[in-house]
C-alpha cells in the first residue's frame, strides 16, 4: 500500500507542478504579448522597403535604396520565429533622410507620448540583441511607463560590441502603476554634441519580453486575445468580436491617451455595437473586464 501511495502522491505532485507552470506561461504570454510584435515577425510592404508592425522607422524618408531598419532571418533564439529586427545607421546621408538606425513603437512623435497598453505590473524588460559597432557608438534601448498619460519612470541601457547574439534585462524602479508604456531602440546614444551617429552601427533585436527572457521551449504565438475590434481605426461605430468567452457582466472603457475615461459601460444581452459617433479623432485605449479577466487594446479612431 505504502508503493501504490507514493505513487498517487507524485501524479498529485507531477499534476500540480503541470498546472503551475501552465499558469506561469499564461503570465509570461498575456506579459509579452503587450508589446506590439515583440518578436518582429509582422512587417507590411510599402514596396521598395518593410516596416516592422507597431513600430515606426525612419525608412519612409529615404530617399536612396539605404532603409536604416529592415528584416533580418538572423534572429534569436533559433527556435523562436523567424525573424528579427535589423537597424544601421547611414553617416553619408542626412537625420531628413533617413540616416538614422532607430525606431519607437507605434510613432515618432516627441516628447514622447503613451504608445500601447499594459496589464499586470512589470519590472523588467527583456530581450536579445547583437551589435556591431563603429567609432564609438553605443546601442540605446529605452522604455517608458506612464499612468494616467504622465510619464512615471523612465529606464534604459547603453551597451557596447556583441558580435554574438546575447541577453538584457533592463530592471524598472519601483512605481506603484501603469496603464502604457513606450518602446525606443537605436544602433547609437545620442550623446554626441549634434546627437548624432559616429559610424555605419548595425544593431539586431529579437523577442522582447517583459520580466522574463522568451526561450525555445514554448511559442509565444499563442492567441491570448479573448476579442478583437473592427473596424480599427473607426468612425462612427466599432463592434466587438468575442472569441469563446463568457459575455455576461462585461465592463467597457474607452480612454483617451492622458488616462482620462471617456466612455464607460456594460454590455447588455450580449451587446458588441458601441458607438463613438461624439468622439473626436484619434488613439484611445479599450478595456474590456469580466469577472475572470481583463484585457486593452488599441483604438485609432478618424474622423
């Protein structure tokens, strides 16, 4: 009896460990996947170059065949996606030109704005980079938090050659929350006196995360999305598409880039037409909460 007890007692275990790391990557997926295309497979062609999705570069402003930002198979870890991100720096062209090896999810604008959700309360972000070099220049990888659309903790590292694929984690300051975050990276640091690339830098990003590094052993393609919105942008009215899930006593609130709720309500008898006919153009959050969880999403609405 004492055999057939130890044996129950470690299925109970196995199955408890099994649960338990289930609910860890659950985290780690619902984690990463807030930041947009974090591990650069998404990209749109606008024919002679590719942009990453939800992340803007400066290759619209080239004006020769030289993108600063481009696709690269060489990517990181190797059994995680197939690409990564590519950015150079160009010295014989001109900042107007698209000299510059940077990008920034979602825009360019400055000083730098919210550019997209976050759930949970991070500490870190994560990912993979190699960098090469020239006349001193330095890799810049840097990250925003805001609440409430006021910028509340601001981190970044400067890091110098890796000829090989290596790791970083850039730990946050203790801050009590945040609603949004955004996302800067560059084959440079501008801390020259015209802040400005030293040499043809070329720097490679793969699979950023937040706390934790994204390893080969699980994709994190997974869909964790529990709805989706259309049309994105919208008008005058947009409509929720709920994936499986339990509808009843769902909460929407549409909030503007400051934080400030514009639009609050609950769903009724499986309502999914909310009108936004009296809001004016422009980025919004969407929050949708249930019972059992809560998810943002990104709403460009034109007029």
């Amino acid at each position: 009896m004492c055999g057939v007890s130890t044996i129950i007692s470690d299925k109970i275990a196995m199955k408890t460990l099994i649960l338990f790391t289930s609910l860890l990557l659950v985290s780690s997926i619902n984690l990463n996947a807030q930041i947009p295309n974090n591990g650069f497979e998404d990209w749109t062609n606008f024919g002679i170059y590719d942009d990453p999705n939800g992340w803007a570069t400066m290759n619209s402003l080239s004006i020769s065949s030289f993108h600063s930002c481009t696709k690269s198979t060489d990517h990181f870890p190797a059994a995680v996606g197939n690409y990564s991100l590519r950015l150079e720096n160009n010295t014989s062209l001109t900042q107007t030109t698209g000299s510059y090896g940077l990008t920034v999810t979602d825009t360019m604008a400055y000083p730098f704005q919210p550019t997209f959700p976050i759930v949970g309360h991070p500490t870190s972000l994560c990912g993979y980079y190699k960098y090469l070099p020239q006349n001193g220049d330095s890799l810049w990888i840097k990250i925003l938090l805001f609440d409430n659309g006021i910028m509340i903790l601001d981190e970044q590292i400067v890091a110098i050659a890796s000829s090989s694929w290596s790791s970083f984690t850039i730990p946050f300051s203790t801050y009590n929350s945040a609603d949004s975050a955004t996302i800067m990276m560059a084959a440079f640091y501008p801390n020259g006196p015209l802040d400005e690339p030293n040499g043809n830098s070329v720097l490679y990003v793969d699979n950023l995360s937040f706390d934790n590094p994204i390893t080969g052993i699980f994709s994190l393609k997974a869909d964790i999305n529990n709805f989706v919105t259309y049309p994105n942008p919208a008008n005058s009215f947009f409509y929720i598409d709920f994936k499986n899930e339990n509808q009843a006593n769902l909460k929407v609130t549409v909030s503007n880039t400051l934080g400030q709720i514009i639009k609050s309500e609950i769903l009724q008898n499986n309502q999914q037409e909310i009108d936004i006919s009296d809001f004016k153009g422009g980025t919004y959050f969407l929050e949708i909460k249930s019972e059992e969880w809560s998810q943002k999403q990104k709403l460009i609405i034109q007029k």
